[in-house]
C-alpha cells in the first residue's frame, strides 16, 4: 500500500526549483546590502518549503514551522561557527550554503517568509473552495 504522506507535486517543485535559481542569480550577481542579505534569507525558508511540498503531501502550518524551526537552527548553528567547528571555513560553498555569521535579523526575515508562506497558503485554500 502506497505511503498517503508521499505525493509528488509537480507545482512545489517547479516553484522550489525557480526559487532555487532566483536564489544563485542572487548569490552570484547581486552584492548589496539588502537584497542578498535579507530577501535572498527571505527566499530560503519558502524554498525549502517547496522543496518539502514536492514531495510530502502535510500540512501547511507542521510543514512551515517545521521548515522555520530547521532555519532557526541553522542560524543558531552560525553562532556557534560551525563551519569554522567542522573545519570547512576555506569552503565557499560551506560559507554559502551554512553561512558563517549570525545575526538576529536574519530570523525575523525566516520568520516572516514562513508568515508569507502561510499566508499564500491559506488564501489559495480559500480560492480552490
């Protein structure tokens, strides 16, 4: 019997897969003081949300806290240098992908993309309805 959790959606991958690219666009081309720092973090958490809804039919709210609280530890992670701690800080894509600096705004920026997310999330439950 096939697991009801596991279901592709076509829709969360292509949209994790447009924000994946929206997000090296930004890595790559964009070295400002707002838009990488802040958009590009902001970004993240509904990418990784989507990846999630590719693949595994929850719901919206477990699923976005669940994501949130994984961004929450990957900063406080940061804080603890742990790139610096699992001997990768002379790799730029362990800097990039880990990060190597905690800051406090970067977990209200998380926090509101997940409220963004939920957000759309209820209003497209409302227009299916």
């Amino acid at each position: 019997m096939p697991n009801p959790i596991l279901k592709f959606s076509p829709f969360y991958f292509i949209s994790a897969l447009l924000l994946f690219i929206t997000e090296v666009l930004i890595a790559l081309f964009v070295h400002d003081q707002f838009i990488r720092p802040y958009i590009g973090d902001f970004l993240v958490v509904i990418l990784i949300y989507c990846f999630v809804k590719s693949f595994l039919d929850t719901p919206v709210v477990p699923t976005a806290l669940g994501v949130l609280l994984f961004a929450y530890t990957v900063e406080l992670l940061q804080y603890f240098r742990i790139v610096e701690v699992l001997g990768l800080q002379h790799s730029r894509a362990a800097r990039i992908i880990i990060g190597s600096s905690f800051e406090w705004l970067d977990m209200l920026t998380y926090t509101l993309g997940i409220l963004m997310v939920i957000w759309v999330e209820k209003k497209q439950t409302k227009v299916v309805k």
